[in-house]
C-alpha cells in the first residue's frame, strides 16, 4: 500500500522526527522479543531518496525505527491508541 495523504505522511513524520522530544516521557525498550510478530513495515522515503523503516508489532505495543541517521535503531515503547493506529493504516 502506497500512501499520499498529506495528513497521514505527516502524522508519521511526527513519530520518525520530532523538533523536541522530552527524553523523561519516552519509554524504550531493549530488543524485540523472539515472540513478537509483524504487523506492518513502513518504508518513508524523503526527497533525498533516504528511506526509514518503521515496524509496528501485532503482539506488543511497540514501534522499532531502524537506521536513523546519527541515531541508529530507535525502540520505542507505545500507548495501546498509538499502537493500534499504526496497526490500522487503512483506517
């Protein structure tokens, strides 16, 4: 599934980059469990031809950004409503 809508490509450019991220109120988690079963993957592709990869899972409420510039991977614990609407892109 290819995505256009402006309002969607942005609502995920707010979880791929942030302009300030209060480090207190983000939870991360270590690895992805053995258990943890795919969902989706998003591929974001900017005007640089650069592409982040977004996974969210199934079974956990979680969101893996691998391959950050500087970054690398980043491990982000979700609420259940963030997770779900990651869950529901056709929604």
């Amino acid at each position: 599934m290819t995505l256009h809508d402006q309002a969607i490509v942005e609502k995920f450019s707010e979880y791929a980059s942030q302009d300030s991220v209060d480090v207190d109120s983000v939870e991360l988690f270590d690895q992805v469990p053995e258990d943890a079963q795919l969902a989706y993957r998003f591929v974001l592709k900017e005007k640089s031809n650069q592409e982040i990869n977004m996974k969210i899972f199934a079974n956990y409420d979680y969101l893996l950004i691998e391959a950050l510039p500087i970054l690398g991977d980043l491990r982000l614990k979700l609420t259940k409503e963030e997770a779900d609407w990651f869950r529901n892109p056709e929604d």
